[in-house]
C-alpha cells in the first residue's frame, strides 16, 4: 500500500511535467522552423489513464479475491487541434479474470463484442474526452499471483497507437493492476471499534485481529510474512501475535501488534491493510476501516 500512495504523490508530479511540455508543443507553428506540416495535422491522443476499482467484494475482505468483481475506467482525451479519426479501443484481459457479459460502455461509438474486437469510437473531436467501462470476474488462481495486469490500446487513422497509463505510478504508460488474494480473510483493527480511531502521531501501538472462521483456521497463517499498514509494518513482540476469539464467536482469531510509527498511517487514511501468507503460501489480504485523530 505505501508503493500506491507514493506513485500517486509521485504521478502527480509527472502528470504536471507532462502538462508544461504539451504547453511548448503549442508553440510549434508555420514560423517555427522545427514545423512539420503532417505532424501539426494529427490528431494528439496521451497515454490514457486507466484505473480500476473493487466494485463487488463477496466476503467484504475489503481486497479482490477469486469471485470478486473490477471495474476499470479509461479515460481517452484529444489533447490536438484537429479530430482524431477511426478511433479504436482494445484490450487484452489477464488471463486470472473474465470480461463480465454486456459490461462494456463508452460514452460515443459502439461497444460490439469487445473484447474479442476492439471498441470503435469513431471521430474524437479537439478536446472531448471519452470514457470507458468494463468489468472483469477475478477467477481461481495459483496462489503465487498476486497481482492481475493488463493494459489496453487507442489506435486511428491519424496519430500513432498509445498503450494506456496507470496513473497510481511514476512510469508511463505502464499496465494497470490490481492486488488479488487467494485466501478469504478478514481483520479488525482495534477489535470491536468500527472504524477504529488511529492517532498518526501515536508512540503505541495498533492491535489487529486475523478472524478465524469455519472456512479459515488462523494456525495456518505465516505469523513471519504478516505486515500492516501502508507501509508494511511487521508485528511486535516475539511470537508475532497470540490466539484468542476477541469477537466470541467460537472461532479463534490471530491477535497481532503493530507500532503506529511503523505503519505509515497518515492522517486522514480511512483504511488499512493486513497481507501476508498462509503456510502454504496462499497469499492473504484484507482491510478494515479506520478514522485518523490528532492532526
Ligand atoms: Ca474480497
Ligand atoms: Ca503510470
Ligand atoms: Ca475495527
Ligand atoms: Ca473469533
């Protein structure tokens, strides 16, 4: 989680860079004796952010899992002066998910069969933006791949074909991925508050609970692999955590601490993040709500 956070402070700063050189390239003109007539007439289309978001969480882990439901959102926009013509949208999904049926809208143009074949979004005038849906199924997978990624692709008649950008990091025109978990876990931060009250500047620290249920038996959890919080925290004391059902409900739970300094919570957070692994090295993740105080 701290990589997200920094490669979105860090993308802000690209996407200012990216801003002032499109500037120069307006001053380009028939008196500028490095113009070149046939490049002035294309269409200018930027590496397109694409993003994506958990929009159907089946056990409320609060991190995509197998049967968990994305939703990606690319956003195409003619920087140019002049149309961009035949406008296409294509993309090749991650092997680990599939395209949710009729999931596909664009704001112009015609979806088709995307995406067996591209998107065609015809004419793009200078200026307008068009946005794009979909929405993929995360599907069972080994339990090394933690990561699903994949990039799509706007091609036309008049400008050259640009890969899209996730903007979450520094690089550009990068692939778009999203963290996924094979194991269905849940935690509690601060058990029995919700959301818990974290204090950033705290010198404590944080309990969070690993809940057990009749599918997950928290014996099986990697104590070693375990860190919170956005910057990865591990957990204090020797035996990195002790067994106790905090929320009375038969199951054992795994009762781990973090120190706040460690975690990189910052104020105004309203989630944080347990990962690591079940002995097995089925990857486990899931997030709870919290509420920052202090300033
Ligand atoms: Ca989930
Ligand atoms: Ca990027
Ligand atoms: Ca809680
Ligand atoms: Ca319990």
């Amino acid at each position: 989680m701290d990589t997200h956070l920094q490669s979105r402070l860090t993308a802000i700063t690209v996407g200012t860079i990216a801003g002032v050189s499109m500037a120069g390239c307006q001053l380009n003109g028939p008196n500028d004796p490095s113009f070149d007539e046939a490049s002035a007439l294309d269409a200018a289309i930027a590496s397109p952010p694409k993003t994506v978001a958990l929009v159907e969480d089946q056990d409320g882990s609060g991190t995509a899992n197998p049967g968990d439901v994305l939703e990606y959102t690319i956003v195409i926009e003619n920087t140019g002066d002049v149309a961009a013509t035949s406008v296409t949208y294509s993309d090749a999904l991650d092997p680990n998910t599939a395209f949710v049926d009729r999931s596909a809208t664009a704001t112009q143009g015609t979806v088709g069969d995307f995406p067996q074949s591209p998107i065609d979004l015809g004419r793009i005038e200078p200026g307008a933006t068009v946005t794009i849906l979909f929405r993929v199924t995360v599907e069972d997978f080994s339990s090394e791949v933690v990561d699903v990624c994949n990039q799509g692709t706007v091609a036309g008649d008049n400008f050259s074909p640009v890969m899209t950008d996730d903007p979450d990091t520094p690089d550009a025109s990068d692939p778009t991925c999203a963290a996924v978990f094979a194991g269905s876990l849940l935690i509690d931060i601060k058990p029995g508050s919700d959301p818990a009250s974290i204090n950033p500047k705290s010198r404590g620290v944080i309990p969070v609970a690993i809940l057990g249920s009749a599918m997950f038996d928290v014996n099986d959890v990697d104590r070693t692999t375990i860190t919170f919080g956005p910057a990865d925290a591990s957990p204090t004391h020797k035996a990195l955590g002790h067994i106790e059902d905090v929320n009375d409900d038969g199951f054992m739970d795994l009762v781990t601490h973090y120190r706040t300094q460690e975690s990189g919570i910052v104020q105004g957070d309203t989630e944080a993040c347990v990962t690591g692994n079940e002995l097995d090295g089925t990857s486990l993740g899931a997030c709870d709500a919290i509420r920052t105080v202090g300033n």
